[in-house]
C-alpha cells in the first residue's frame, strides 16, 4: 500500500535542539556538538501509525523540515511553513525565554496552517531535575493558555531529552497519529 506523506515542521529558537531531536528519533545518535542549521534541512522517516480512535494502522512518510532556529535578528520565513500538516514547537528547559517565545512559534505556525496539529516538546529533560521539570512545563502551559489561537492547537505537551530519548519517539508518533486524523 502506498505511504500516505505528510510534512511536519520543527519550529523554536536557535540551539533548542531540533536537529538533535531528529537525529535521535531517526538515526536513534546524538551529539554534544552544535552545528546551527541554516536555512532549512528536510529528512524523511516511514513509520506505522494507528488511526485515532481506531485499529487500522496506516504508513506514513513524515517529511520533517528541520527550520533554522529563530532568533532576534531573523524569523521563519512563513514560507518554509506553507503546506505542514502539523509542527513540533521546541523551546529548551535550560532557557526559561524559549518557553516564553512558545506561544509566538504556535501563534505563527497556525497563522499559515489554520488546521495544523501542534506538539510542544520541552527539550534537554536529562539536564534538568523533576521539580524543575514540572514547575517549567506549568509555566509553558500558562504563557500557551494566555494565547487563544495557541492554547486551541496544542494537542499535548511533553518533556524530552534528544540525549537519552525519553518520549523522542513518542512525540513524533503521536503527530504523525494526528495529522492523518
Ligand atoms: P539551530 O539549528 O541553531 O536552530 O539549533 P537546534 O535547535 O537544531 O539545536 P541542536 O539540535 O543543534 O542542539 C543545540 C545544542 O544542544 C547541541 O550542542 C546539542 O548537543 C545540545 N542538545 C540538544 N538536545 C539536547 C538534549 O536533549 N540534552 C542535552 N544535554 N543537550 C542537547
């Protein structure tokens, strides 16, 4: 049977570890080393989904576009967005701000896909101890909720770690489960 292909996004600031979340959900490595992306890099994955809510499994081709990180001096190029099923939004629980910009990166990816389907991944988990984790995951979801057109696209939210893989696969599944709703 023939793949469905569906293109994703992965949006948030510069060094948040988008890459490396890709690298690790695809090629199952990671890397301390930063090699910033510039402009945009696009890897493919097949993987095997359940419909929501029912049994059938269906393959899927996820086209991941790996966007160069936003930074003060340069946004995404709403272009890049154009035609995405649905994004990863990253921000980095080291870096309070890259929480605070998650609503902007949200906010500007349902500007081009009104219907897109959004997971929010807070990333560097390993780096970060659990009450810390869990006191900046309420923060996430409070400044997400004080935006509407954020707050309604947000399927869910999850700490992970491009380092030692916890919920890497699960984000991209739960996406690729989503976008072919
Ligand atoms: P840009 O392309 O500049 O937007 O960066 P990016 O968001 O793609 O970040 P990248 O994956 O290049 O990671 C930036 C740095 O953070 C690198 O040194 C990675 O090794 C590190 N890093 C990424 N994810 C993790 C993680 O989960 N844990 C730890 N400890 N380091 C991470």
């Amino acid at each position: 049977m023939a793949a469905i292909s569906k293109k994703m996004c992965m949006i948030g600031d510069f060094g948040v570890g988008k890459t490396s979340l890709i690298r690790r959900f695809i090629e199952r490595e990671f890397s301390d080393q930063y090699l910033s992306t510039v402009g945009v890099k696009i890897s493919r994955k097949t993987v095997e989904v359940e419909r929501v809510n029912t049994t059938e499994i269906v393959t899927v081709q996820l086209l991941i576009w790996d966007l160069e990180g936003h930074t003060k001096f340069k946004a995404i190029a709403p272009s890049y967005l154009q035609g995405a099923s649905g994004a990863l939004v990253v921000a980095d629980l080291t870096r309070q701000e890259t929480l605070e910009r998650l609503p902007e990166h949200i906010k500007l990816f349902s500007s081009v896909n009104a219907k897109g389907s959004v997971i929010v991944a807070l990333n560097k988990s390993d780096l970060v101890e659990e009450d810390k984790i869990a006191k900046l995951n309420d923060l996430s979801k409070e400044v997400i909720d004080s935006l509407p057109t954020a707050k309604e696209r947000v399927l869910a939210t999850y700490s992970t770690s491009a380092k030692t893989g916890v919920h890497v696969d699960e984000i991209f599944h739960e996406l690729a489960a989503r976008m072919i709703r």
